[in-house]
C-alpha cells in the first residue's frame, strides 16, 4: 500500500480556543465571560471544573509553540478572548488583553507558525449576556467594534480570519436546550432570533476585515455543519440525505449563501422565524473567501414515505467515542464537503476541526499515550476527505483538534481531544502517538 497524497500546497494544522486553554481567567484587566459564570453553577459542568487555569497557556505559549515547531506544525487556529479586549464588550479597550497577543503573535512569528485567527470561540462578555446577550441586536453590534479593534491591532500579521465558531452551539445549545453557556432555555421564536444576530455578527466581521485587514487578508465562517448520510448509494437514499442536509442547517447556510431566508426556512420555522431589518441579509451573505467546516460525526439517513428523509437509528452497540453525541463515521468527511460544495457552489473549504474525545489515562510506562482509537479515526476521517477532494470538492486544508488536551466545556477536564498529552496538575505536555504520527502526514504530505 502506497501513501495517499496530498494536493502540494495543502494546509496541515491544528486547532485550540482560548476559553479552553489560556487560563488566566481573570488575569491583566480580563473580565468574566459566559462561561466563567456558567462553570460557576451548581451541576452545570462535570466536577464544577473551571477555566481559571485550563492549560495556562496564557503563561505557557512560547514553549507550546516551540513543541508545535518540533512537530513540524507550521499552521495553527486559534481564538482571542472578547472579554481580554474589551472587557465591557463594547466599551474601552484593555490594552493588556491586546499587548498580550501581540506576545503571542510575535512568538508565533520566531517559531515559524501561520496564524488562523477566530474572532469569536464562544467566551461572551458576560457584561453582554446581562445586557440581552444573543437575543439582542446590541451584541452583534458590540462585536462590530470588536471585530475593528482586533483587526486594526492585529491585521499586519494576521491574514486568515475566521468570524464566529459553530453558531449552532452557542444559540441553539446555549439559549434552547441550556446545554452550554449562557444555559437557557427560550423559545424557539427567540433562539431563531440569536441565530440571526449571531450571523450579523459574523457580516461584520467580514466587513472589517474588508475594511482593515491589509493586503492578502481573507476571512470566512466555521460551522458545524450536521452530516446527513445516506443509508447507501441509491439513488433515493442520496437525495433524501441532500435533502436532510439543507433542512438540518438551513438557520446558517441558506442565508450565508443565498441572501435570504427562503421556502425550507420558512417552513421548518413558521411564524417563529427571525426578524429582520432592512440591509441585514446583504450583510449577512456578503461572499466570503473560504468556509471552514468543524466535522465530528453526523447521522444515516434513508428516504421513506414519499421520498420523504428519514433518519435511521443507531443500535446500542455501534462505534462510538467516549463522548455521547460521537459516533465514529469517517465517511462525514466525504459527505459533509460534498453536500456543501454540490449545494453552494465550488467555495474553498476548510476542515477548521475534526478529531476525536476520550476519557484517558496518565502516559504509560515510558512515558506513551498510545491513542491508536484517536489515530485510526482521525486517519480514516482523513481517507474520506481526500476522496471526496478527488470527486471536485475544494478542500484546501485540515486543522486536527485539538493541539492539547484541554477544558472540554460541560464535560470539564474529563474528556481529552488532545494529541498532546496535558496533566492538569503539573503542565506538564506530552505528545500521544497520534501526535508523532500526524507530524509524520505533514512532513509527508501524505497519508500514512
């Protein structure tokens, strides 16, 4: 068996976000985000772990860039903290928080590693949340002037933006089932209404980096889509799947891409749509340079009555990771790209994250985590990309999450993505095998 290559010029990298690995919570002029409130309440995260530490990243990077250099990691997408710039949301700026990634980007820079910045992983000021949080337009117009800051201090070394990560989970679960921050639980006509603020957001964010970025800028949206599969190759079966998938994330892509909220829409959310005002959705689907897709897992689906999509369930023993919602499907990475490119159009995509989480143990004797369930996935999921870029799909790069075991959000420290191994009470990084293997697909450029 020969190596599965590359197209030359493929973007290899990992992903981390700045809630889940700086630490430093309330550190240098930085303000409560969402999350350090929700973290807070009784029964919200798993053990009432924090992310006042988290990896300590915040006081850790150089030699975590120096162990990315030694692994031949040459791209890397971060977040910055909202609440470590503008501690208010909207209000003055905390020239720490913004000198403190100025550090960050100059050890980048030493280290020979790309910067692929997103403006927002989720962190909402909470002095936005008391203010109406995503139900209000106000937020999206406070990150209109956080999205100028960070783009006018940074924008000289900074030329990959990403707007918001997964809208998805911090309106639908934050806001509807109360599963994440801020933990709520609203009507369906208000959680329409937080999708719709949060993709104002991202417009402006486009705007600004249109408007500040510099030459060579581009900026796009990551989003998690939900993969709809078809059960098999029959021709039925793949149109009911096509069709599952625009109906599963027409609250994001059908505006992004089309300018509006159409029939699919307005039939699955009736008089609960969002409203809108006059110039929202030119905004809104102003064309972007690249989409980056975070691709975990996805779900089968058959056509029934009448063509009808019908979603089939999974047994109780089918794959899965030790996470409840990741079942191990490496052909998402086949089918996700594709539906996307067959319905949008031929845009450069992105795979912004793709991995696998584990409930695991210390490094064994000599010192390996041999996380060959992680590697195989993760090898597998990559087998399907690189298929579905041989069929026409553009996709021009693949971002493993996660860098380092990190705080896994309502599953606190438990659940580890990481390819390095990070012990929670020393610091102290270890790479996993899925690590040394992935440093050898970059330097490669190929599948191994």
């Amino acid at each position: 068996m020969t190596p599965l290559r590359f197209p030359a010029g493929f973007t290899w990298g990992v992903a981390t976000a700045a809630p889940q690995i700086e630490g430093a919570a309330f550190t240098d002029g930085k303000s409560p985000s969402v999350w350090d409130t929700f973290s807070r309440q009784p029964g919200a995260v798993l053990n009432g772990d924090t992310l006042d530490v988290a990896c300590d990243h915040y006081h850790r990077f150089d030699g975590d860039f120096a162990l990315m250099r030694k692994l031949g990691i040459r791209h890397y997408r971060l977040s910055l903290a909202w609440p470590r710039i503008l501690p208010d949301g909207d209000g003055a700026v905390n020239q720490k928080g913004v000198d403190f990634y100025h550090r960050l980007f100059d050890s980048m820079a030493k280290h020979g590693i790309t910067p692929w910045v997103t403006m927002f992983h989720w962190d909402l000021p909470q002095a936005l949340e008391d203010r109406g949080g995503w139900r209000v337009r106000g937020t999206a117009e406070a990150f209109a002037r956080y999205a100028d800051v960070i783009v006018k201090a940074y924008g000289d070394r900074v030329k990959n933006w990403i707007t918001l990560n997964e809208i998805f989970c911090f309106t639908r679960l934050g806001y509807g089932t109360g599963s994440k921050a801020p933990g709520h639980r609203e009507s369906e006509r208000i959680v329409n209404q937080t999708y719709h603020h949060a993709l104002l957001a991202h417009g402006h964010g486009m705007r600004a980096v249109r408007e500040h970025g510099g030459r060579g800028a581009r900026a796009g949206l990551t989003d998690n889509v939900i993969v709809t599969l078809p059960l098999d190759l029959r021709a039925e079966n793949v149109a009911a799947a096509r069709r599952a998938f625009v109906e599963e994330n027409v609250r994001v892509l059908e505006p992004l891409f089309t300018g509006r909220y159409g029939a699919a829409y307005c039939r699955i959310t009736g008089r609960d749509g969002a409203k809108t005002e006059k110039g929202d959705l030119p905004l809104i689907s102003q064309k972007m340079d690249f989409l980056g897709l975070n691709i975990y897992t996805g779900f089968f689906v058959r056509a029934g009555k009448g063509g009808r999509p019908e979603k089939v369930p999974f047994p109780a023993r089918f794959p899965a990771s030790d996470c409840a919602w990741l079942y191990l499907l490496p052909q998402v990475l086949y089918w996700g790209p594709k539906h996307v490119t067959d319905l949008y159009g031929p845009l450069p995509l992105y795979i912004t994250e793709n991995g696998a989480g584990y409930n695991e143990e210390a490094p064994a004797a000599g010192g390996e985590v041999p996380d060959l369930h992680r590697r195989e996935y993760v090898r597998n999921c990559l087998a399907q990309l690189r298929a579905a870029m041989r069929e026409g799909v553009p996709a021009k790069g693949y971002f493993l999450w996660s860098f380092l075991d990190n705080y896994e959000w309502e599953d606190g420290y438990q659940r580890r993505f990481g390819i390095v191994h990070n012990d929670f009470e020393t610091q102290r990084r270890t790479p996993k095998l899925s690590a040394r293997w992935y440093a050898e697909v970059i330097r490669r450029n190929a599948l191994i």
